[in-house]
C-alpha cells in the first residue's frame, strides 16, 4: 500500500536547509558555553534548549519514521502488532532512554464472518459487497482484517430495512412524525452527526431495531468517495470489560463474561459498518415516504425515500470476543531536580489498518520529539521534572492500554503527574486543533507563537490560527474519544490534545496508508514538523519551568461562562448561587496563586527554603485539578469522575460541560426535575470548591 516517498517528492524533503544547519550549528556552541560556564537553570539557557529542540526537526526523519510504522497493518493484540512494538521499543533503546514494556491480559473482539444480501420476492438474491473496493488481499498473510465493529454481538437477521439517517433520538423522532415503526427492522445510518457508533447502536436497539447498517460518506475530492469502509468499536466505556476499574493484569481478578457488569458494556443488536456503495444499493431500494432533504447526503447518494422497501436483508455476523496480551511501551527521562513529578506524553501505536494517520502520524512525531530530546540531553539538558514517553496499544477498542495502566497507577498519578500531553491523529489535513483543560490555555498561546506554521510562510501557528478562527480557540476535553479519557475523566490530571485537520475521510479504513498521507494530508511532512514542535515544546516547558505554568483564572473565567449559559435556559426554580460562590472562591484562589507566582520568581533561586516555597505552590497547581473529581461519578457512568468534563449520558444532552447537570436538564422527568438539576449544581459547585481550597492550599 505504501509508495516510496523520494519519489514524488524527495526535491522536497531534505533534512535541513543551509540557513538552519547554521543557525543550529551556533546554538550548539552557544549552549556549549552555557554548560560550562552557567548552571542548567539559567533562563537564558532554556531558552537556547528551547530554540535547539525546534532547529534540530527534519521532515525527513518523521517521514521515515511514519514509513516504517505502517509498512504493514498491526491491530492489537494479533503478531503483527509485535514487530510495532518492537520498532518503538529498540527507538527509545537506542536513543539510550530507561525504556520498559507493561503487558495487560485483556479482551478483545475479532471477525469471523459477516455477510449482507438483499432478497427481493421475485426469488432474486444480491450479495452486497463488504469490504474495501480495490482491495484484494483480506487474509492472513496481508494481516489486514475485513471491516467490521469490534464487541458487535454475533447474530443473524431477517428484516425489512429503515434508514434512520444519523440515527439520533431526534432522528426517530422524525421516523415517527413520518408513521415509520424500525421496530423488527434493520436500520441503515450513515456515520456522523456527533453521535459515537456504539451510541447509535444503543439508540437502535432501543427502538426495537434488530441490527445496524452503518456507512460513511466520504469525500471523492480527498481521495475516498465510495471506496473505504469505517471500522471501529462499539463497545460501551473504556478499558478491559472483565477488570471494570482495576489492571488486567497477567494473574489477576476477571469477571466473566456472562456477569451483568461485562455484559451491559457490549450491543444487544448485531451491527456492520458497510461501503459505501453497498449502502447505495440499498438505500435506492427503499419505499416509504419520501426522506427529508437534509437527509440525502448533498445529492450524492440515491436516496429518495426512508424505508421500508419491498425487499428484505439478511445480515449475519460471526465474531469472537478473546483474551488477548497487549503491551504499552515506555521510555522514561529522569528530572534532575524533581524526579517525582510526571509529565506524561503519549500517543496509541495500535491501529485498525495501516494506521497513518490515525494513529501513526502521532506515533512518528513522539518518536522525533524523543530523538531530539536525547539530542538536547547530549548537549547538556536535563529537565527538571520526569518526562514520560507513552506508546498505547489497543486504543481502538476502547482506550484499554492506557486504562489499564491508569488504573493500575491511580495513587501515584494522582500524587505526581503534572500533565498528560496527547496527540493521536496528529496530521489529517490543514488547519491545527487544540483541545484542553482551561488552565493550560495560556501555555499553548505561548507555544504556538514559537513554532512555524507549516502552510503560511513567515507565519507562526498562533497567527495562523487567529487567521482562520478570528481568534485561537481551545476546545474542551469533554469527548471520550482518545487517551486523554482516563488521565482527565478518571484520575483528574491536567490535559492536553493536539492536532492537524479534521474529519479525515479514510478515517478507520484500508485506505489510511502511507500513499494517502503524501498524496493528501501532508506531503511534505511540514504538519507533522509543527505538531512535534508544540508538543515538544510543552513538555519543555511543563518538565522545565521552575513554576509550573498553570494559569486558574482561565479555568475561572471558563467556569463563569458555563454558570451564564446555564442562567440563560433554567428559569428561577433552579437556584445558581451555589455555583457563582464556588466560581468566584475558584477566582480568588487563582489570583492569590498567580500573584505568588509573580513575587517566588522576582527573586532569586539560590536557597532552599525558596525552593520548598516553589514546591509547595507547584504541587498546589498540580493538585487542583483533582478536585473537580468526585467519588461517586457521573450517574449512570460512575468510572468517570470529572464533574466538569466527561461524557454524557443523556443522548439528548445539551452542553459539553458539567455532564451531570446536562443530563439532568435533558433526561429527568418533570416530577422530579428541578430537584434533580439543584442536586447536579451542588455537586459541582462542591467540586469547584475543592479545585479551590486545593489551589490555596489551606485548611481554613
């Protein structure tokens, strides 16, 4: 599947420009004198640390790099994803980091057969095609796995079929308005909408439908239309279904599969992701009242009519659900100063097919930023806090290697981890995407107007990003959609999630490969460049800076948003002042810690009671994050502790913050409503003013 990329391009990708072998040759005499002459921890010389990591990139080497991880498809769990793991271990090895691999025994879920047909009554029969067009070698020796949903129920149904659209509760709503029952059908959906797949599997059996459809649209003018079918997960939550909040570890406690806990992760319903050309013949097929206009995929489909038709499908799906060995990889920088303190950077390795850019495009740029931090390391940096390199395995079945290793260091992230910095699909296409909890905003500003826009020359990102936004927005972490979910949602460490582009169009199919990274995404390999330079550069930074660069009044100023939202759409029933007295402690507690800020690095670092001083302020910083967890959860999914970002329950849920008040507006019946959403605001109001006493560090 891969080309070779000096061939289309290799005028240009070089490994360095004559003017920044220059320029990197005289940093490197200049930190050279530094070393000598000053202590690590002259600011002048971070700095120059800082400039040497972002003039030591080449695109050719994170190209390189991205070649050889998806020389060939690696799922988890199966033997090529051995020589994956080997490929990043003997990476961090060489470049001569502390490096450990951590297995888990955990389940996972594998196709055995699948098969769709259309049975018309005239006695004619059509076996739809089910996977990739143009694509011939699903076997063994290819490792390259047919399309399927991963924890999807084995099953075969009979049915006439529905198209549901996005399949939302919305989407029913409009199936009913219409006089169309899905009960005792099969339901097509096309992908998207907002709505997760096992979300909109959920939402189907609860309306009686006897299995699920689903296809993608694609994008015929990026390389995909028609041809790539979307592979995925549809198991609900995250981590090891048999060790539901503990490791699954080698000898350890499993439940078994038949236990309500496992069992109510998984679909009642069978469900296939489908091409989209098979969809077509389908969706053509079908009778019933006419679909609504915004249903019918910008007029690229046959679609005129929602269902159901004068036809039947038979859909079979034969899976197996295993235990299976996965391993995280590790490499481990040892602070000098405060070697127990984490900042944990990390990226899944594991990928449903040849995974360029989702995941490997992430995994290449951590390899370059590790390589240039061993190049730092040579000239004389040693960062002050621990830096840890993770490598996830089996994300896409539901973030389980970083779960599990969560899970089974709960105490001692929640003790020492500064920061959790993710990138997954670090390049998709153009334009760079921030997400992160609101104390890191001011950080990310700073990065960005340091590292070079890939697409705009003699532009930094930040300009770039003000360019196409009007302003630099950040998102918030509230999806469960990537590594961050048990960092942030479970055990309350500060995140961050980076990337180019956005909604990739060979998303989850054979088709995301190398070829596809150079004829679309990134040719050049300049994205990858400025990913690895802000992701880089924030673990400097929050490795380096004496005082951890955590600013709350962002997270006030965030919060304080939120409680207006809210005023706008409760009436005078729901009382808000718990939440304003909460937010404006929170508020108080921010500008106390930045004006110590201030004065601790107005004077000079030279004796320890400062140090303890800066310690004790640092881990106050550190630790306020932590308490916007509470022990009992979001109701209905307990794991996840965040009351101010975490998933949803409630389908119908209005905001992407404070879950619990959300689902309580959308999901609470009207006898017991108000009572319900006043308990959610109490909650978080308590919440925030942890966050706060945790911030000022007193008792009183």
């Amino acid at each position: 599947m891969s080309q070779n990329l000096t061939k289309p391009n290799s005028s240009f990708i070089s490994k360095r420009s004559p003017l920044c072998t220059s320029l990197f040759l005289v940093i490197l005499v200049v930190i050279g004198l530094y070393t000598v002459h000053h202590p690590h921890r002259n600011p002048k010389n971070a700095l120059l640390f800082q400039q040497l990591f972002l003039s030591s990139a080449t695109n050719y080497t994170v190209s390189s790099y991205l070649r050889s991880l998806t020389s060939h498809p690696h799922v988890a769990g199966t033997k090529p994803s051995l020589e994956t793991i080997h490929y990043v271990k003997t990476h961090f090895q060489n470049l001569g980091f502390e490096t450990h691999t951590v297995p888990f025994r955990t389940l996972l879920s594998y196709p055995l057969h699948a098969s769709v047909s259309m049975h018309f009554s005239n006695g004619t029969v059509f076996n739809l095609p089910l996977n990739e067009m143009g694509i011939t070698n699903y076997d063994v020796s290819s490792s390259l796995i047919q399309p399927y949903h991963a924890f999807s129920p084995s099953g075969t149904t009979l049915g006439k079929v529905v198209f549901a659209n996005r399949g939302t509760e919305d989407d029913y709503d409009a199936l009913g308005r219409m006089e169309v029952n899905v009960s005792g059908c099969i339901v097509m959906v096309k992908k998207g909408g907002g709505l997760g797949r096992g979300a909109v599997v959920e939402i189907a059996e609860k309306m009686g439908a006897l299995g699920v459809l689903m296809y993608a649209e694609g994008d015929i003018s990026r390389g995909s239309f028609g041809f790539g079918v979307e592979r995925g997960t549809v198991m609900r939550g995250v981590g090891d279904p048999l060790t539901p909040g503990w490791a699954g570890v080698e000898d350890g406690e499993r439940l078994e599969l038949e236990d309500n806990k496992v069992s109510e992760r998984f679909p009642g319903i069978p469900s296939l992701p489908l091409p989209f050309k098979s969809a077509q013949l389908i969706l053509e097929s079908l009778g019933g009242p006419l679909a609504p206009q915004e249903w019918r995929d910008s007029g690229r489909s046959n679609l005129s009519r929602v269902g159901p038709g004068l036809f039947m499908v038979n859909f079979t799906y034969q899976g197996e659900k295993k235990l299976a060995t996965i391993y995280n990889v590790f490499a481990v920088i040892r602070g000098l100063e405060e070697p127990d303190r984490y900042v944990l950077m990390g990226n899944h390795r594991d990928a449903w097919t040849y995974g360029a850019v989702d995941p490997n495009s992430g995994t290449a740029a951590l390899l370059d930023i590790a390589r240039r931090y061993a190049l730092m390391m040579r000239k004389g940096w040693n960062p002050r806090r621990t830096i840890i390199f993770c490598s996830w395995d089996a994300e896409e079945f539901g973030m389980i290697g970083s779960t599990e290793w969560v899970e089974q260091n709960l105490v001692n992230l929640g003790a020492k981890a500064v920061a959790y910095l993710n990138v997954d699909c670090a390049v998709q296409g153009p334009g760079f995407f921030a997400g992160a909890t609101p104390q890191l905003d001011n950080l990310i500003f700073e990065v960005t107007k340091k590292v070079k826009d890939p697409d705009l020359e003699f532009a930094t990102i930040y300009d770039k990003w003000t360019t196409m936004n009007g302003k630099s927005n950040i998102e918030r972490l509230t999806g469960v959609d990537s590594d961050f979910a048990p960092f942030l949602q479970h055990a309350g460490v500060p995140s961050v999630d980076i990337y180019y582009g956005r909604d990739f169009p060979v998303y989850h199919t054979a088709f995301d490969s190398f070829s596809w990274m150079i004829n679309h995404a990134d040719p050049f390999f300049w994205r990858h460049v400025a990913v690895a330079g802000v992701w880089g550069l924030l673990g400097i930074r929050l490795a380096d800076d004496p005082i951890l660069p955590l600013d709350y009044l962002s997270y006030a100023k965030q919060l304080q948003g939120y409680k207006d939202t809210l005023s706008g759409v409760l009436d005078a029933s729901i009382s808000l002042a718990p939440l304003a007295a909460s937010i404006q402690e929170l508020t108080s507690a921010a500008k106390q810690a930045n004006n110590e800020t201030k004065n601790l690095m107005a004077r000079e670092f030279t004796n320890d009671l400062l140090a303890l001083k800066i310690r004790a302020l640092n881990d106050r910083l550190m630790l306020a994050e932590r308490g916007f967890l509470d022990t009992d959860g979001i109701k209905g999914k307990e794991w996840f502790k965040h009351l101010i970002y975490g998933p949803r329950i409630g389908h119908r849920s209005e905001f992407d913050f404070f879950p619990g008040i959300s689902d309580a507006i959308a999901e609470s019946s009207r006898r017991d409503r108000d009572a319900t959403i006043q308990h959610e605001v109490w909650r978080v109001a308590r919440a925030i003013q942890r966050a706060a006493a945790a911030l000022r560090g007193e008792v009183f």
